[in-house]
C-alpha cells in the first residue's frame, strides 16, 4: 500500500469505529446478604448502574427495618428509582413494630422514574398516610408476583 492511501484508510477504520453501536446495559443480578445494610447499599448500587437490575434476597431471611432511610425519612428502605426486581426467595421484608419508639414508615416507595418488580417477597408492617394502601392496585411502576403483605397501614382511598 502507498503512503498515500494510508490516510485514506486510517478515517475509513476511524469512521468505522465511531459507527458501532455501544453495548447494550447488561442486567446483572446481586446476591444479597442477610441483613438490611446490604439490602440498601444492594438498591442504592441499583438505582446507580445502568439497566435493569436483579436483586437476590437470602433465602427465608427476614429484613427487619428499625428506623426510616436517612435520605426519604418517610421511608424504609431507599426510593426505587430505577428498573430492579427484588427476587425474595421467601424472604420478609418488615418494619420492626417492637415498642412505642419505632417511627412510622412505609417499606417501599417507587419514585417516578422507578419501576419495582417484587416476586416471593413479603412486605410486613408498613405505614403510609400520604398513599393509598394495599390491596389497592398499584401504580404503573410496581409489579407484584407472589408477593404478601401484612400488617400495612395507611389511609383508604
């Protein structure tokens, strides 16, 4: 090849380079240990990355909440704000009811640029007086397989 024609197919393969389409997000699932602090570093790490996200609770484990998020105090857990589906595997998820000095809060809130998927999952002990309660049906980016709740409060509508 001539010294010439290099320039010419070096923008050629450069034009080609440029052209391909990125990689497309990949979903990853995370197993998650038994206890809250990796639940919420597991959805804080979920709302973060790109794509769709599965997360692995311990097998019949039981999540208990014992104070809100510090971040959406009207919350257990951090607001779900991206594509995650929480695979329970016959794990509770619940506000800890023990004594008069537990604060009221929901478990779960899906933001609007959220969307939940919860499968053998129980939800337990709730409270939310800002939207209405189960077993009303949930919004568009919640849904439910298997999934129990107990126990929840909150105001009718």
């Amino acid at each position: 090849m001539s010294r010439r024609h290099v320039p010419a197919v070096l923008g050629l393969v450069a034009g080609a380079l440029v052209a391909l389409p990125a990689p497309a997000a990949h979903a990853a699932t995370v197993k998650v240990g038994c206890s809250v602090p990796e639940l919420v570093a597991a959805i804080n790490a979920a709302n973060s990355s790109p794509g769709p996200d599965t997360l692995q609770l311990a097998r019949k484990c039981t999540y208990r909440l014992t104070s809100p998020d510090p971040v959406s105090p009207g919350n257990g857990l951090p607001v779900i704000t991206s594509e995650i589906t929480i695979d329970g595997r016959g794990a509770t998820i619940r506000r800890d009811e023990h004594g008069n000095n537990v604060a009221k809060f929901r478990i779960l809130f899906v933001g609007p640029t959220g969307n939940l998927t919860l499968t053998h999952t129980t939800i337990r002990g709730g409270f939310a007086t800002d939207c209405p309660a189960f077993p009303a049906p949930p919004g568009p980016g919640l849904r439910r397989r298997h999934l129990q709740h107990r126990n929840d409060e909150g105001d009718p509508q």
